[in-house]
C-alpha cells in the first residue's frame, strides 16, 4: 500500500498497483470476466460473507477496476472510491443515492448542462429542491449555503468561461449548516486542485476528460467519504453502471501520465491565452491564468496550475468563430477535453448544446465563443496554427 505522502507524479505511476499483479505480470492486467468462478462452494461462500478476499461479478468489483479506484483515492486524497461507466454515472448515481425527498440542494448556474438537468428535470420532481445561484456571485452562493441546504454542489473550473469557485470558503458554508460538499474536478485534475484537501467530501469526475487523457475511454470515478461511498457503492450494485475493466486499463495507462499532461497542459493554455489576449481579431479570452479572468485571485490561491482549458471570443460573431474552427488544422473539432489532442468547439455544439441562445447569452456564454483545449503538443506549433487560421479571416 501506497502513502498519502508520495507526489502526485509518483502516485499516478504507482498509486494502487500492488507489486507484482497476477500472472507476475508488471502492468496491470485486464481481468475480462463477468462472473468469478471457485473451487468449492465454501471458497465462494466465504467471499460473499466478507471472510475472505475475492470478486463474485463484475458488476459489483472487479481487480482492473479496483486498481483504477485505487488509484484516484490516492490522487484525491480521499477515504474511499468507487468507479462508474461515465462521469455522468458517477454525478447521477451519488446525487440519487445521497439525496432524499425533502432535501434542497445549492448548486451553481453554470453546472455541466447535463447535470443541471439531474437536479431541474430529475430530482426536483421526486421532491429535492434545488437552487442555481450566479456562478460570478460567490456571497450570493455563500449566503444560499448558509440559509440551509443538505448538499452544495459545484464544479471548478466552469465551463466554457472557467470560473473558480472558492472551496475553502464554500466547505466553511456548508459545514456551518451540516451540508455535504460535493465538487465536479473534471476541469482541474487532481494536478491542479485537491478538493478534499480544501473541505470537501465527495470528488467527482468524468475520468474520460484529463484522467484518461486520450480520448479512447469513457468513464468516471466518485472519491470521498467511506460512508458516503459505500452508500453509492449500494446504489451502484443495484442499478448497475459499473466501469468496464477494459476501459478501466485505459483509463489507468492513461492516468500514468497524468501530471507530465496537465504540467504541460497548464503551460500551453496560458501561453496561447496570453498570445489571444494581444490578437485584436478576438474579443475576450476566458483563462483563470490572465490576470484580467475574473477569478484569476482564487484560482492563484487554490490551484497549482491554471488547466489547459482556455475560452476566447471572436470579433465577428458566430460566423467568424465557424470560420476560425474550420481553419484550425492541430485541433479535432469534437464535443471533448482533456485530451493528449488539443480540441475545440463552440459552447452551443459541446457543453451547452441543450441551452437555448437566450439561455446562453444568460449565462454570459457569448455564440462567438469558442472552448479551446490544449494538447500535448508544441504549444509554438498551436500558436502557429491559430495566427494561420486568425490570418484567413482577414
Ligand atoms: N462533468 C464535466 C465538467 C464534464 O465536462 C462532463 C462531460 O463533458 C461530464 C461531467 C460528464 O462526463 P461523461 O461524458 O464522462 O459522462
């Protein structure tokens, strides 16, 4: 067993990964089976009473996926993890099995628009109330929390526009009323923010983003609390969204490089952040590095590297950040993030495709926005790319 003590680096290459795995084998091996099959009945009796150490299906646990749970507790410094087939499986699953009617919820406005419409279109009709306050009015979600509520629920960096919430402010909140805090981390990584460490109780991400990083993978993972774990560990039993263990051992191959990825990822987005910012073709750009992002205080305070997210909005409209996607030519113009790939779209097609124009414009997320996420690559090759593509507009 690995300690909390390691660096981040070494956690993500060895976190979970018990020397030596099966077979001898040095990487972690892809146990695909359903079921797990025993000698005699009382070998497999003794698994199912908890007296001796075993898997029975493989919707319950599986050995690729314990390790892939294993190693995101350690990386999130939490008690307890469990896996799930998609981040959304993982936020749906904790919300359902942790809530109950009567319950009222504080979230942001600016939630993956997914997850919003768990908390609109699912949970307040069996009873959970829930209020979205202004992402950009952190006393106003201050002051919400500290009316009363049973779960605060937030995700930093926003998306598109990467607003930090304050988790040390809003876990001193929610502990003043007994509320749960519950984060979304997808954006951030354990490299860049730790929110267990700053007060909160349940971690959640869509491992298909920074901690698979390859876009090969679809999955999520839930750290935090035992009790609350093993309480959506119940849930999850029943209902069934279970990580596969194939996808498991890409998400973990993919988690080795986790650090060395966003290390480069944070210093790529601010170096292409910086160079927009002096472009007069875009109007504004979105980066929690730039001293001019709103948040920009907090996240220097909370974060270790700003992400490799970066927003940034066209002169033009809509038509000229069309124009400028379609030029890009080291960017795959898909709905995702995270990637070793750098990816780009606009808002209205990726995170808030299900948010009317109006809507949108509410949120302050502009049409001519456009999500930029930075790869691996040479941060001077996506400059590069970018002046071309900012060029043929002219
Ligand atoms: N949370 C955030 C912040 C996301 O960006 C996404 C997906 O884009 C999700 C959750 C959902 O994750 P998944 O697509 O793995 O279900």
């Amino acid at each position: 067993m690995l300690r909390n003590e390691l660096g981040l680096s070494t956690l993500a290459a060895w976190g979970g990964e018990q020397q030596p795995h099966g077979y001898g084998a040095a990487q972690v091996p892809i146990v695909q089976s359903a079921p797990f099959a025993y000698p005699d009945v009382a070998s497999w009796r003794a698994v199912i009473d908890g007296d001796a150490k075993g898997d029975i299906y493989s919707r319950n646990t599986n050995p690729t996926v314990a390790v892939f749970e294993e190693k995101c507790r350690l990386m999130e410094g939490g008690e307890s993890a469990i896996a799930f087939a998609s981040g959304m499986a993982a936020i749906s699953n904790t919300l359902f099995a942790v809530l109950r009617a009567g319950d009222h919820v504080v979230s942001i406005k600016d939630a993956y628009g997914a997850t919003s419409r768990i908390f609109m279109e699912l949970l307040e009709p069996m009873g959970v109330t829930v209020t979205l306050v202004s992402t950009d009015d952190a006393d106003a979600l201050e002051a919400a929390v500290r009316a009363g509520c049973r779960l605060v629920y937030v995700e930093t960096p926003t998306n598109p526009t990467l607003k930090v919430i304050d988790l040390h402010r809003m876990a001193a909140a929610a502990r003043s009323v007994g509320a749960l805090l519950m984060v979304d981390n997808t954006f951030a990584s354990p490299i860049n923010t730790r929110p267990i460490a700053l007060g909160a109780d349940l971690v959640v991400h869509s491992a298909t983003k920074f901690l698979g990083g390859h876009d090969d993978a679809i999955g999520g993972v839930l750290v935090g609390r035992r009790d609350l774990v093993d309480t959506v560990y119940r849930y999850r039993e029943i209902t069934g969204a279970a990580l596969a263990p194939f996808a498991a051992y890409l998400l973990l191959r993919g988690m080795k490089t986790l650090a060395l990825r966003v290390e480069r990822q944070n210093a790529t987005a601010l170096a292409v952040a910086q160079h927009l910012e002096r472009d007069p073709r875009v109007a504004a750009v979105f980066y929690p590095g730039l001293a001019s992002h709103p948040s920009h205080h907090v996240a220097a305070k909370q974060m270790s590297g700003f992400g490799g997210v970066l927003s940034f909005e066209m002169v033009g409209g809509e038509a000229a950040a069309i124009r400028l996607l379609d030029a890009l030519k080291l960017v795959h113009r898909a709905a995702s993030l995270g990637s070793v790939n750098t990816l780009a779209g606009l808002p209205g097609m990726t995170s808030h495709v299900e948010v009317t124009p109006q809507d949108r414009a509410a949120l302050g997320i502009p049409e001519a926005l456009i999500r930029y996420s930075c790869g691996i690559e040479d941060a001077t090759d996506l400059i590069d790319d970018l002046d071309r593509a900012l060029a043929s507009l002219d």
